[in-house]
C-alpha cells in the first residue's frame, strides 16, 4: 500500500468511527437513563460498562483523547458492578456522579464529519 492509499484508509476509517460514535453516545445514554432512574438490571451496567470500555481505548486511538478521558472515568465508576462476582448492586451506583461523566462525555463528542 502507497503512504497516500494508507493515509486515506486511515482517514476513512477515522470518519468512520466518528460517525459510529454518535449512536454509541446515544445508547449509552438511554442506558444512563435507565441506571439512574433505578430501572436498571446488572446487564445493564455491564453493557454500559462495556460500551465504555471499548469508546476509552478505540477513541484514543482515534485520535480523540477528550473522549477517551471521559469514557474512561466512568468506566471506573462502574468498575465495581461490572465483574460477576461483585458484591455492589446497581441500586448502589453513584446516580449524580455517573450522570456528570456521561454529560461530559456528551460535552466531548466531536462535531459532525464532513462528507
């Protein structure tokens, strides 16, 4: 592959993810929503916790460390209810703390891409 065909992969890709960002944002934060309003299920934090997880290291990668940070500190949050032998139940999750890492995630989420 010529440094111009990977430099264009690359920026496709980046595009890409970009625009898949969005509807993960979005369902992470329905998935807030329900944790907060103590509707949650454990699936539920564990898939928030997981789509967390995936966001901290692929935005990074991506160039969008702002992201990255976010997703990253409240994926800690949910550290606790993540694991199958936690002891911690989601009625135990800090609601306002998780409600103003995911806004700043949402404060984080870059601008549309062009094209």
């Amino acid at each position: 592959m010529e440094p111009d065909e990977f430099t264009r992969a690359i920026a496709e890709m980046s595009a890409d993810y970009r625009r898949s960002l969005t509807a993960k944002l979005d369902r992470l934060d329905t998935l807030r929503r329900k944790v907060t309003s103590r509707t949650s299920t454990e699936n539920d934090i564990r898939e928030m916790y997981r789509e967390l997880h995936t966001i901290a290291g692929t935005a990074h990668a991506f160039g969008l460390p702002e992201v990255s940070k976010a997703a990253r500190m409240a994926e800690s949050l949910l550290a606790p209810y993540y694991d199958a032998d936690a002891k911690a139940v989601p009625q135990d999750v800090d609601r306002a703390r998780l409600d103003q890492l995911i806004e700043a995630l949402n404060q984080s989420r870059p601008g549309p891409v062009p094209g």
